[in-house]
C-alpha cells in the first residue's frame, strides 16, 4: 500500500504543477493578444489544477483501510471526486458560452495573431500528453479510477487544444466579413 500511495502521490503531485505552470502562460498570452480561445483555454487549465489537487488529496484518503465509519475502505471517494470536477467543467463551459456570445454580438475585435500562442499550445499539447501517460501508468498499477480518470482527461485535452490553436490560426475568416453579416442577423 505504501509504494502504491506513494507512487499515487507522486504522480498527483507533479501534474498540480504542470497545471498550474501551463494555465498561467496560456492566460498570460490570451490577456496579451486578447484571444478568447487561448483565455478559455487558460480557464480550462485552472479547473484542471483545481481538479489535479483534488485527486492528489483523494488518492492520499483513498488508501486508508477500512474502519469502524467506512467497512469497505476510503476507496468509493474517488469516484465522489470525478462529480466534483465534471461541476466544474460544466460551469467552465457555461462562462465561455457567455463570452463568446457577448463577444460575438458586440463586434469585439478579433486577436493579435502571433506565433507565441501556437508554441504556448504546442507546449501544452507535449505537457497533456506525456502527463496522460504517466497518470495511465500509475493508474493502471495502482488500480486508481481517479488517476485513470486524471489520464482520460488530460489525453482529451490533447485533442482540445488543438482545435484552439485552429481557431487562432484561422483569424483570418473572422475578419472576412462573415462574423459582421452574422452579426448583423442577430441583432
């Protein structure tokens, strides 16, 4: 059980900080270049720190052995967890909806288009994936749903950013006229 938690821990741990790490530079570069895809991105690493530290601290009960409260163990806390962070993702999802239909409506000016934010997205992608594999690892070891949990969900990121990293690369459709007709439908 040690190695086990320890190996849990480890691996918990080391993802808190390339969340955090990966969830200030892309924040940092969508506020710089005012690119709703790389802000909401940004979001979207900050409910991924959130939801990294509550598996670090679920896989740190989650191993404790049965006791006069809890008959079968701590183990049933980590699928308890996963509710907690799809709650945040559903209220991450709802926020950007509103922004982008605000920025949409109002006419906002389209990003700075630059390559710093690919390479920020690039980074994040080589980050997600090698994490993806070392919580699969661990997991599969361990026998932890919420670390396989953790893997299925930065492997998902993988192919998330990829589609905002699209997104700014495409600037150019934004600021063809066809975002101001639609525009000029809604109102």
């Amino acid at each position: 059980m040690s190695s086990n938690h320890s190996t849990k821990s480890s691996v918990a741990a080391i993802s808190i900080f390339a969340s955090a790490g990966m969830a200030a530079a892309k924040f940092v570069v969508g506020i710089a270049i005012g690119s709703l895809a790389l802000i909401s991105e940004a979001l979207h690493s900050s409910v991924d720190v959130v939801a990294t530290v509550i598996t670090w601290l679920v896989v740190r009960v989650s191993d404790r052995p049965a006791d006069d409260e809890h008959h079968y163990g701590h183990g049933k806390i980590e699928s308890l967890s996963a509710l907690g962070v799809i709650a945040l993702l559903y209220v991450l999802a709802g926020g950007i909806l509103v922004e982008s239909w605000s920025r949409l409506t109002e006419g906002a000016p389209p990003p700075t288009l630059s390559a710093i934010p690919f390479v920020v997205l690039l980074i994040d992608i080589a980050v997600n994936f090698w994490r993806a594999r070392a919580l699969h690892r661990a997991a599969r070891d361990t026998k932890s749903q919420a670390l396989a949990a953790d893997a299925l969900h930065f492997a998902s990121d993988v192919l998330g950013s990829s589609p905002s990293s699209s997104a700014s690369r495409f600037r150019g459709w934004a600021t063809s006229g066809v975002t101001p007709r639609l525009r000029s439908r809604l109102r």
